[in-house]
C-alpha cells in the first residue's frame, strides 16, 4: 500500500487551504492509500537552524524533535501531496522551511501540487515556483495539478465542499502521483 502523505501549507488562523487539505486527505485514504494531514501548526518546526546539512541528520538524529518526526514522516511515505495557499507570487515560508529541514527523505518520490487561493491565480505561481525545489531531491512533480481558487467557490466556511467537479480534478492527480510513486519506489528498491 502507498503513503501519500498531505502536506498542510498554512499555519495561519481562519486558513483557507485547511478544508481542501482534509478533503484530499480524505480521498486518497478512500482510494485505498495510507495518509495523514502534516500540519506544522501541531507539529511546529523551528527554522532551519542545525549547525550541518540536514543529511548529516537523516543518518543520525535530528537536533529538534518535531524535525525527526517530520523526518520519520517523509521517510515513510511513497509521494506527498502539498496542499497550500499562495503568498506574494511564490509558496509559503511554512513549505520551505519543512522541504529545508530533509534531502534524503524526498529523494526520489513523487509531489502532487495543490494551490489555494483568494484569487483568480487559484495558487498557480506557488505551484511553479515549488516545483524547481522539488526537483532539486531527484524527486518528480506531477504534471497535473489541482488549483482551487476562488476558494470560497469550493468550499463553504464549514468546509463543505461546494463544487463536485473537484473530485475529477483530484482523481487525476492521485492516479498520475500513484504510478510515478509505484515506479520511483520500484527505483529505490533497486539501489
């Protein structure tokens, strides 16, 4: 079984992207994958701040607790899907941070990318933005992409989702993330 685990953007009060996190999360665990929310408002990771490179860490212990156990969770899992709002044209600190705190742990896996936004933009400049960073693991982007925006058109204040044409969306992007990750984990089996 594939660990696809969803990866929570914002740690802002009243987040918008918190609603289309628990909904992927939902459908990934419906289409019988393993997964969890990260959510770094629960599980809070200093700035990078340790005195080496994060893969010195991978092969020891990390210095931060919820480092390790952001570390442990990337380890385990098959792909990731980011689920995030876009800030000033780019992702938020929250992401680069996390990315910052590993290397070997995303080393060969596959990202699916969701963007939330306000905007008419529905997180598209985040998304291209991520995706050169991700690629800097030797991990892979997914082509297809979900960008939810205006975000009010999606969800309600409750987080009901308000548009079912968004399950389309999201079946496509769990089928390409499941195959890349079959294949990348099929890879990794092979060193």
């Amino acid at each position: 079984m594939l660990n696809i685990p969803v990866i929570l953007g914002s740690v802002r009060e009243g987040r918008k992207s918190e609603a289309p996190a628990r909904y992927i999360l939902e459908k990934i665990q419906a289409a019988g994958y393993a997964s969890q929310l990260v959510d770094f408002k629960t599980m809070p990771l200093p700035f990078y701040n340790a005195p080496t490179v994060p893969v010195v860490y991978f092969k020891t212990q990390y210095p931060d607790a919820n480092a390790q156990k952001w570390s442990d969770i990337a380890r385990a899992a098959d792909a990731f899907v980011i689920v995030s709002p876009e800030y000033n044209h780019g992702y938020t600190a929250i992401i680069k941070n996390a990315l910052d705190w590993g290397y070997l742990e995303f080393e060969k896996k596959a990202f699916g990318l969701v963007g939330v936004s306000n905007g008419t933009a529905s997180g598209a400049r985040m998304i291209e933005n991520l995706r050169p960073i991700i690629e800097n693991f030797g991990a892979v982007a997914m082509r297809e992409t979900i960008m939810i925006g205006p975000v009010e058109k999606y969800f309600d204040d409750n987080g009901k989702l308000l548009d079912p044409g968004l399950d389309k969306k999201i079946e496509g992007l769990l089928k390409s993330l499941a195959w890349w990750a079959e294949a990348l984990k099929r890879a990794r089996e092979q060193k």
